[in-house]
C-alpha cells in the first residue's frame, strides 16, 4: 500500500529546518567570538612584521618561511615532539597496566583510588612545576634519597645538564598524565560484562591474552580519549617550561608554546610568534585527527 502524501507536511517541515540552527546559535556566537575570532585575527597578525606597538609591515608568507628555516623553532618542535612519549605513550602504557590489575583484582575503595590518583589534575601546573623544582634542585629530594641509597654518583643537578633536562621535565608530565589515563582506562574497564572474562577463562586465556582479547578491544575508545587529550598536553605546555628551566639550559628545553612567548614578549617580534602559534595549532589539529581517525576505525 503506498503511503499518501499529506498537503503542507513537506512544507511545515522545511518551515521548520531552521530550528535547530536557532537553538546551536548561542554556542556558536561563543564559540565563534572566543576562539575563531582570534584565531583568524593571530593568521593576520602573522602575515606582518610587528613589534606589537608601532607600525607594521605586511611581510606575506615571509614568518612561515622562518618558522621552517629557524633552527631554534625548529629544535623546539623537535622538543614538543619527545614530549609526547612522556605525557602521552608513557603514561598510556603504565595507566593501560595500573588499571588492568586493579580492575582484575577487584580491589575494595576503587572510588578512593581513583581520586588520589586524579589529584595531579586539578593542581596548577604552576605549583607542580615549584615543587618539582624543589625535588630536582642539586640539594632536592631526588639527590638526597640517592646519596641516602649509596648513589651518590648518580646525583646530579637534573634541571641544569643538557643530557637529563628534557627527560626530567617530560616524568614531571608523566607523573600528571598517568593519574588521567589511569581513571579513563577504569572508566572503561568497569563497564565490561564480567561474563566476557568468564568466557575468555574458559577457552583457557591467560591474564595476558584476557587483557589483549577482552579489556583492550572494549577500552579502545578511552584510549583515543586519552591519547588526544595527553598529545595535546604535550605539544602546548608551557607553564612547566617556563617555571622549572626557561627553556635552558642554552635552548635544551626550549618548546613552541615558550618560544611563542619568547618572541612576542621579549624579543618583540609579534608577527613570528603568531606564525609559529599558527603552525602549532596546524600541528595540534592534524595528529588529533589522525589519533581518532585510527581509534574509530580500529
């Protein structure tokens, strides 16, 4: 039987297609205003040569180009891009562990541990970098528990040597991230019918093979979350940066966010620290994209 068309449905409803838009439309002018606004107003800023109080000079693509010629934004992306193993796979990998076992051992006060490993989070930045300041100064924690230990010979003034800088400002990030991933992964692991681990035992599944063949498939979705939101992390800190090591020593430490900050503030070139925030924008946009474009197909 064929369906008979009602007079004026069509037309109501088309009537009414703007509905929806009525109602995204606060969001949007937010959004708009808050971020689109002075993002294309920084894209213009960067097509200029601008100390940020005189005249300016309309300079083209002239930024870009140094962005990708500069040696030092070059080594500071270089930076950002090791960061991402501190803030992002190292504390995926330890988060996908710590969770694993206590989702499988079932331990009593989950809720507990949840916060106290989320506390990291809701800390400053600022104040973390302080106290990791404190932990990493020659006569800090760090080296006095060494030298307590008998190693002695490890002690080391970490935030001053050009070899151990970079990796001891990424385990301050380490240490931030893990507790996020860890509370993403038991998220998802708890919704997971225990039924399915059952099943897995019976066909004689390790706790290995359980974690590759039942926990992992099911927490897929959570490890997307956790790698954009870490990645993200990564490529824009600054506060830490700037607080423990200013970028030194000499440029060992230096990343994009500082250098932005550098360039506009201190050497007055607003035009190039626009460009290389452009840059990294493009930078940030395009491996999230690619992180959830490989969590939704696997």
């Amino acid at each position: 039987m064929s369906r008979t068309a009602v007079p004026g449905r069509s037309t109501r409803r088309s009537g009414r297609a703007w509905v929806p838009y009525a109602y995204l439309a606060p969001a949007l002018l937010v959004y708009g205003v808050f971020l689109l606004f002075p993002i294309g107003r920084a894209a213009q800023f960067s097509l200029f040569e601008w100390d940020g109080l005189g005249a300016s000079t309309f300079v083209g693509l002239d930024n870009y180009v140094t962005v990708f010629q500069d040696g030092r934004l070059l080594e500071a992306f270089g930076h950002a891009f090791v960061l991402i193993f501190f803030f992002s796979v190292l504390p995926l990998a330890i988060g996908l562990l710590v969770a694993g076992v206590l989702n499988r051992a079932q331990v009593k006060g989950l809720g507990f541990f949840r916060t106290v490993l989320f506390l990291p989070q809701v800390i400053a930045m600022v104040v973390v970098a302080v106290a990791w300041r404190q932990i990493y100064a020659p006569d800090g924690v760090l080296n006095g528990t060494l030298r307590a230990l008998g190693l002695g010979h490890l002690a080391r003034p970490w935030l001053g040597d050009y070899a151990f800088t970079l990796p001891a400002v990424g385990l301050v990030g380490t240490w931030v991230a893990t507790g996020l991933v860890i509370v993403l992964m038991l998220a998802g692991m708890t919704k997971i019918p225990r039924e399915h681990y059952e099943a897995a035992r019976l066909d004689g599944a390790g706790a290995f093979r359980e974690f590759l063949a039942v926990t992992l498939p099911a927490v897929r979705g959570e490890i997307t979350v956790a790698l954009t939101l870490t990645i993200i992390a990564a490529l824009k800190t600054f506060d830490l940066v700037y607080v423990t090591t200013r970028g030194g020593p000499g440029t060992s430490t230096t990343v994009p966010s500082y250098e932005i900050y550098r360039r506009a503030f201190e050497t007055g070139d607003v035009g190039l620290a626009t460009a290389v925030g452009v840059v990294l924008t493009a930078v940030v946009l395009v491996i999230t994209a690619v992180v959830n474009r490989i969590g939704d197909r696997s």
